[in-house]
C-alpha cells in the first residue's frame, strides 16, 4: 500500500525514498505537499510530471534548520531574518536571491528562490533525516483544489508517488503567504496562512504594493487556480438546490462554513472537495467579508472562479 500512516519506521522510509531519487507525499500545516531532493534533477522532473505543471513555474525549497538556508540563500537581509525569526517553523515563504547550489530548474530560470521552513512535525522530520531541502509543491495536479486531506489526492497524481504519509487534517487548510524580501519594502506574492497585518506588524513597517509583473513573478498569481472540476460561482446567498458553501443553513449537497477566517481556511479545501462531486456542473460559494482578515480565503475563492 502507497498510504501509509506518518510514524517514526514510515518517516524514515519517505526520506530513504527521497535519498534515492524517489517522490514522496508529506502532510504539513498548510496543505498536502509533493517531495523530491531539491538537488536532484531527475527527482525535481518527476514532480513537474506528476502535478502536469509548466516547468516556468518555480517550487519551494523546504528546510528544517537555518544551516540549510546558508547553503540555499545567497543573501539574507534584516527583513528575511526578521520572518524567519518570527514566523519560522510555520506558514511563510521567503523569496531570497539563490545561491549557485539550488538547480534553475527549481526556480524556473529565475535569480530567486522562496524558502519555507514548515512547522508539521512529520514534514520537519522527514527533511531532517533526508538530510537535504526538499523541493514540495501542494501536492495537487496544476490549477486544481489543494489537499489538505489524504482522501483528497488525485489518482492520477498517486500514479506518480513513491509512498505518501498520512498525518491527518492539514491544521491550516490554506498555503503558505509568499513574501519576496529582495527588494525593501519587502512584497507579499501570494497571500495565505500569514496575514499582511502580522507581517507588517513583525517588520515594524509597511509591505510594498503588489509588482506589476506578479503574474510572471509568481504563478501563484495565475488568473485560474485552486479550482474545483465544476464551475465555481462566487454568490451574495446560495440557491436552494445548488451544491456549494454558505454561512447559513446548508441544503442538501451544501456545506455550512464557520464565519470565522481561520475556521473557514482550515476547512476550505475539503468543504470544495466534498462539493466537487463527479456529474455536479455549478458550485455557488457565498462571499466571505471583504475586511483584511478574510484577504487570503477571498483571494483563492476569487482565483478558483476564475
Ligand atoms: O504552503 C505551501 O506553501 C505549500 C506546502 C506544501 O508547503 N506549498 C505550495 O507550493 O503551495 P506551490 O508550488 O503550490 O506554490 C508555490 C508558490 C507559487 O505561487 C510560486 O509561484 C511561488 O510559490 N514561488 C516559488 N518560487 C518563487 C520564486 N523564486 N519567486 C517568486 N515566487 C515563487
Ligand atoms: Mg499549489
């Protein structure tokens, strides 16, 4: 069996797996994420393969010690150290200028790399005892619903995956918030399970506006992304009969969501899943708050509608 629980004998097995070349399925904090040596080629390969992404579209190097960013970073400023210092082990990546060790094909050619220390013990451990970065993007196939479940995983991902490690429901529910901190003020690239107020609050000072060339700088910002296989309808009330999520009462094939930002992230991806029934053409999703805490949920609720 591919599925295995995550434990001390199967953590040790996944990173023997990575050692070799293999890819391997880790839960972590945030959502289900697809591992390979982030220093080898043909591991990095077989990732793009799985999820059928365009290799333009760089990966997250992920660590569990500062010892492995020297060996990643080629320069780390205040405002690096200062995340890293405040939000490390946990849902933040830092864009970084690369040193020459990572491979381009990790960044998609660019100068940069984002670094991204997790905090789910079985992701950390499993770094720790690979011994190497691993190279880990959500572990769903490309523009499709994030997992943050083991019975999320798209077959035809699995058909690509050494062994995948069953640590439960993701606690965060929504991805990592990407910061690009070559540049001051620092820019947030993908918003996600750090809030901009945190960050700004731990920088002591304003983050940049959006870059104007984000749609190249980050494929995050893809127009449609994170979307369910029906098409998702953003709506002010539900209709009655219509599979999808609301803050009230929920109808047959409907999902009551908490009015609650982080309630609401770490129960996304799995509400949308469930919604997202073979032969179901619509899914109407009523509209969160437009205040600053919802920010990230919107953004990904906007991008699967897209
Ligand atoms: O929470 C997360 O970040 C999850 C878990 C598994 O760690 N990973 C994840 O990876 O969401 P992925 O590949 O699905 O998304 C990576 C994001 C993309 O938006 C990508 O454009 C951006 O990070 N990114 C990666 N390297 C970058 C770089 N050098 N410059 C700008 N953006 C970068
Ligand atoms: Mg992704």
């Amino acid at each position: 069996m591919k599925v295995v629980e995550a434990n001390h004998e199967s953590i040790q097995q996944a990173a023997k797996i990575l050692r070799e070349g293999g890819v391997v399925v880790l839960p972590t904090e945030t959502v289900y994420g697809l591992a390979a040596n982030a220093y080898d080629l043909d591991a990095i390969a077989r990732v793009y393969a799985a999820k059928n992404r365009p290799t333009e579209n760089p990966l997250i190097l992920h660590v569990s010690d500062r010892e492995m960013v020297i060996d990643l970073a080629r320069a780390w400023n205040v405002s690096a150290e200062t995340l890293a210092d405040r939000f490390w082990p946990g849902p933040i990546t830092l864009v970084v200028h690369k040193s020459a060790r990572v491979p381009m094909m990790v960044t998609g050619n660019l100068d940069t790399v984002a670094l991204r220390m997790p905090e789910h013990p079985v992701a950390l451990d499993t770094i720790r005892s690979a011994g190497v970065p691993l190279a880990m993007p959500s572990a769903n196939r490309f523009s499709q619903l994030s997992a943050t479940r083991v019975e999320h995983l798209d077959p035809e991902l699995l058909a690509h995956v050494d062994l995948v490690l069953d640590g439960g429901p993701s606690r965060i529910g929504i991805e990592s918030t990407v910061v690009d901190v070559t540049d001051e003020p620092p820019k947030v690239l993908r918003l996600g399970g750090i809030s901009r107020g945190d960050i700004e609050a731990a920088l002591r000072h304003s983050l940049g506006s959006q870059p104007p060339s984000g749609l190249r700088r980050s494929p995050g910002m893809y127009l449609r992304h994170y979307a369910p296989n029906a098409k998702l309808v953003l709506v002010k009330a539900i209709e009655k009969d219509c599979p999808g999520l609301t803050f009230g009462e929920a109808g047959a094939g409907q999902v009551h969501m908490p009015l609650n930002p982080s309630a609401y992230a770490a129960n996304m991806y799995d509400a949308l899943h469930r919604v997202d029934q073979p032969g179901t053409t619509e899914i109407q999703v009523e509209i969160p708050p437009e205040t600053e805490e919802w920010e990230a949920v919107r953004d990904r609720l906007r991008k699967a509608s897209a």
